[in-house]
C-alpha cells in the first residue's frame, strides 16, 4: 500500500509541473492530432504501404496489406562486439513469432549505433561518446518516420543508448514504445578486486599481461556489466519511469524467463497500441511524475552521476524542464537503500538476488517517495513493479517481491537505510555548479581543501603522476573537457591514479567539467562543472596553487585563496589536438551547438521551441 507522498517529492513535482507547463502542453498537442485507434499505415499512399510489405513473409504482407493487425517496429541496437547488445541477435525472430501470437506484425525497423565507454575510455573515441546520444535519438527517429507503426520496441540497455532511444521515441508522443533489456552478464572477478588490479597497473606493481587477464575476467560473458555504472543505473530508471516490463532489468540473457518476458513485452505492446485496448503513448507514460521517480531511484541507489545529463535531455524531449536543483531537493529525503559497486562491494546480481527492483519500489512507495498513480506499460501503477517475474509450469507470471531483504549489506528498507540522503549531490560555488557521487566515498574523505594542479588534458596528469608530482595534497583540476570543448568525454582513466594517491595518505580530490564513468568511485570528484571551460566560465581561471574546497558534505566548491582570482583572465581552451581524427571532424557540428551540461548536453537541447 503506497503511503501519502513526501511533501519535498510532492513539491518537486509540483515545480517542475509549473515550470513546464506551456511546453508540455504543446508536446502532448502532438498526441491529440493523431487518430491512434486506426492503423498507422492506412495514412499512406497505396504505393508507400506496398513497400512496407514487400519484404516480408506471405503471412505478415497479407496482415500488412489487407488487415487490420497492429504493426510493431523493432529499433535495435544489436552488435556482436559489445556483451550488452550480442544477445538481441535472437530477438527480431522471437518477436515476429510472439507478434503473431498475439495478432500483430513486428518489423525490424532500423538499428542505432551503440558504442562503449569500456573500449574508448582514455583515447579519441571517448570524445564522441556523449554526442552518440545524439546520434542514436536521429537514429531512432528515422525509421519510426516511417510512420506505419502502431507501437515500437526499444532494443537498447547501456550508457548512451537508452537516452538515444527514449529521446528520439519521445518525438514520437502518440506511439507506445517499451524498452527491452538483455540483461546482466553472470558475476566474474569481484568488481573491488578488478579497481585493485588497475590501480596496482597504475603504480607499476603488475604487468599488462596480469591487467589484461583479470579485465577478462571482469568483462567475460554476453550480457551487460555487473557493475553499477550508467548501464544498469538506466535499467532501475526504466523501471521506476514504467517502461520496462515489471522486473525486466536483471534477468539474465539466453535464459526462459528473459526469452518470456521479451515475448511479453511484444503482446503487451499490441494490447497498448491504439489498436488494442488500452492504449499507452510513450509521451503520457513519461511526464513530470515518472521523471521524478527516476530521480528518485537513481538517488536511493547511489546510481551513475552521468543521469545529471542524462536525464535532463529525456525530460526535455517529452516537454518537462528539470534542473539540477530538482536532483539536489530529491537527494536530501531520498535515503541510500543499495550498496552495490562501486558503491559497496555487490554486483547486480548479487543486488537482484537480495530482493532485487521490486524490494526497492516497494520500499519506496511504502515510505512515500515515489508517485504511484502513474501511467505504466504494464497496465497498472507503479506498483505493479513492486512484483518480480517468475515462471510458474513454464508460464509467465508476477508475484510480490520479498518482504525482507536477502542481504542487508546489499540492499536494505527504508526504516534502516545505508544513509539517510541519496547517493548523488550537487554542488555549488564560485567555481560553478557540480555533481558528486558522494554514495561512493568514505565519510572521512568527502571534504578536501587543498592547492589546486591544474591540467588542460587528462594524459597531462597521467604523465605528472609517473613523475611523481602529484604526490600531495591536491585538488587535481583537469579542464577544457566540457560538451562544447571536446565532447565532454569520460576521464575514468584517472580514477586509478588518484586512488593510489589517496591510499597513500594524501588528500586528493578531481575538479573537471568533463565526465567521469558511471561506476566511478571513492575519489572525492566534481565533475560536470558549468559553466564549463570553454563558455568562459570561472573554472578557466584557475591556477596551480590556488587553494580549492570540494566540500561533499556541504555541497559546496569554492576557490578559498586568493581572494582576487576572479579578477584574471580566462585561459583560452585550446581545442587544436581534439578537431580532427577518429571521426571527431564529423562532430564538430554537435560541439558547435551543444548546451550546457546541467541543460543536458545536447546539440539539439530545445526540441520543441515555442511558437514564434
């Protein structure tokens, strides 16, 4: 039973409803122009509809051309390369046979790009990374401009990849979409043994040979990491914002119960189709209340600080402005309620086994922290999510999620929580604006003053710590690494270093306005500050041996000497060494027009301007 909402996620709520009130309203304009409860492909020409149908089987051309069976488009981001997406081989066929179970035709209507951070993190191609959102939200929308589609399944589970799909089946308000997962790899070597062994590569302690092997070890099976970086942390989001199927995020690949649920998902997205009946588009499923819930998940899990862009763009492409103040109000009555790496020493599986989503959704509404009267996929609330999947005799079903946790140091209740606000903080001062994943670091190393070592480049820092000059107390500031400087990439190659910097008694902190990984960890790190380098702002006037507070506690990050530095001049960010090779001049469109950080990140962040 859900209790009376939180009156501080109430007003949240309530602000942002406010705030975007105008442009939500044109958004969902878009759904009321559209007659849903027709085929989509009876508004094309006769010609435009044969070619639909032309590559099909008999049996679904006759379906296509002559009835009147929902269409389901299937936008997938299927590669081989890469563990997370190698299972969504199997899909198309499972989907087509489950399509026609139910009365519907599913086409394979394109597929997105889907890169990982784990391949690029530390060269070039990590520059493209957050712009591939991007590249997959237009991906997303060229084939669904098709429009002959009645409903779309989203194939998609990392880091860039389910923002692309959700920003880009956003524009598409009046369509039903769900978002289907493949689920995580088995567990390999323990993710702290794993942050050992890099950090010992770091300091010269182990060879390549030895790194290699236990990154195998790590990354080993088809599935996503177990880690709980932005990829897993996207999948407790679309729990909480509806659009998975109940419990979907951590069944593992290949197994019944995933192939069950993915059959599942495509009847159920032919019952919510305008067809069906009870239609569910996309664009009334996500609003300010499902927003806000994954707000709320992220913050109760000590989820990815790279959902402070993230999310942020999703809300914009469904109408809802929020801001970072909106993450930081959520943060102080949200309680930890998972411990799970880098965040403690769990996996999600081990997260999943405890009690899983379910337990946490649960936990949530109980303790009146999450909206539960919202418009879900799955044809209730959010209850409904409260419930894991199970198969009963070989037939899907849902049961309620267990009472108690199965392991207390892995995920626990609301009444006795790991901490009393949430995992994530934002932090402000005369540098800018910032966020922490404070969930991730020791109480006593989330405050540090220290003179600050200023960096225009990330393999700068990594050649001063081979020499030893970091060797101190220091706030490392590594700048002119922010969306409109060099796409704002992940520099999760200096977490190894800066760790051994702290385990050798120094007090160190990283200040940048580029990104860290998702899995990131116990180094005290601003990161995403804005206004970044690039825009002038203040963190292009720092120097070494200014005296830097990053302050997790308070939620604060200031130059505290001298008092006149921002008097200087900004250092003007040279960008000559990140123009071109590696496809980064095919960019440079999306770094010309990218937004700030706390707006999103994006080269297109006003999706639906007012009318002029």
């Amino acid at each position: 039973m859900s209790a009376l909402l939180n009156p501080s996620i109430a007003d949240v709520t309530e602000r942002i409803r406010t705030r975007s009130a105008a442009r939500r309203r044109r958004y969902l304009d878009l759904i009321e122009a559209r007659d849903a409860s027709k085929p989509a492909r009876v508004r094309l020409a006769e010609a435009n509809q044969a070619h639909t149908s032309a590559g099909c089987v008999v049996q679904d051309k006759i379906a296509l051309l002559g009835g009147k069976w929902p269409s389901i488009g299937i936008v997938t981001s299927y590669n081989d390369m890469l563990s997370a997406h190698a299972p969504y081989a199997r899909y198309p066929d499972l989907i087509r046979a489950a399509a026609r179970e139910a009365g519907a035709i599913a086409q394979v209507a394109g597929g997105v790009p889907a890169m990982c951070d784990g391949v690029t993190q530390g060269f070039e191609g990590m520059e493209l990374s957050l712009f591939s959102r991007d590249v997959i939200a237009l991906s997303t929308a060229v084939p669904l401009s098709h429009a002959t589609f009645d409903a779309a399944l989203l194939l998609g589970i990392c880091d860039k990849i389910v923002p692309g799909l959700l920003i880009g089946a956003l524009r598409f308000p009046w369509l039903p979409a769900i978002m289907v997962p493949s689920g995580p790899m088995p567990s390999g070597l323990p993710n702290k043994e794993k942050a050992a062994r890099r950090q010992a590569f770091a300091e010269g302690k182990i060879g390549r040979e030895e790194l290699l092997q236990a990154e195998a070890d790590s990354y080993h099976a088809p599935g996503t990491c177990t880690f709980y970086g932005t990829a897993n942390s996207n999948q407790i989001m679309m729990e909480l914002m509806g659009l998975h199927l109940p419990g979907a995020a951590f069944v593992p690949p290949d197994t019944p119960l995933r192939d069950a649920l993915t059959a599942a998902a495509v009847k159920r997205a032919a019952a919510i189709s305008g067809l069906g009946n009870e239609y569910r588009p996309i664009g009334r499923v996500v609003d300010e209340r499902s927003i806000v819930n994954a707000m709320v998940g992220l913050m109760a899990t000590g989820g990815s600080t790279n959902h402070f862009i993230h999310l942020p763009a999703i809300a914009l492409a469904a109408g809802v402005e929020i801001t970072w103040d909106d993450f930081a109000d959520v943060s102080r009555v949200t309680p930890l309620l998972a411990r799970i790496y880098p965040n403690g020493s769990a996996d999600v599986n081990h997260f999943h086994a405890a009690g899983g989503v379910g337990f946490l959704v649960r936990e949530l509404l109980d303790a009146g922290l999450a909206h539960a009267d919202v418009m879900t996929v799955s044809g209730e609330g959010l209850s409904a999510y409260a419930q894991e999947p199970v198969l009963a005799d070989g037939a899907l079903a849902w049961r309620a999620a267990p009472v108690a946790s199965a392991d207390a140091s892995v995920l626990r209740g609301a009444a006795a929580p790991f901490a009393a606000e949430g995992g994530l903080q934002l932090l402000s001062g005369n540098i800018g604006r910032a966020c922490v994943k404070v969930s991730a670091v020791a109480d006593d190393k989330r405050v540090v003053e220290a003179p600050a070592l200023v960096f225009e480049d990330q393999a700068d820092v990594q050649a001063a710590f081979k020499r030893g000059d970091l060797d101190r107390a220091c706030v490392v500031v590594v700048r002119g690494q922010g969306p409109r400087a060099n796409g704002m990439p992940e520099l999760h190659k200096l977490m190894p270093l800066m760790g051994a910097l702290q385990d050798r008694g120094f007090k160190v902190a990283l200040v940048t306005d580029g990104r860290l990984s998702g899995a990131s960890g116990k180094v005290l790190s601003a990161i995403h500050v804005t206004p970044e380098a690039a825009e002038g702002g203040a963190i292009a006037k720092l120097r070494d041996g200014d005296v830097v507070r990053v302050d997790g506690a308070q939620g604060t990050l200031n130059v505290v000497a001298p008092g006149d530095w921002q008097a200087r001049a900004s250092t003007p960010v040279n960008l000559s060494a990140h123009a071109r090779g590696v496809g980064r001049e095919l960019f440079a469109l999306f770094r010309a027009n990218a937004c700030s950080a706390e707006q999103g990140g994006s080269a297109f962040p006003d999706c639906d301007p007012p009318p002029a």
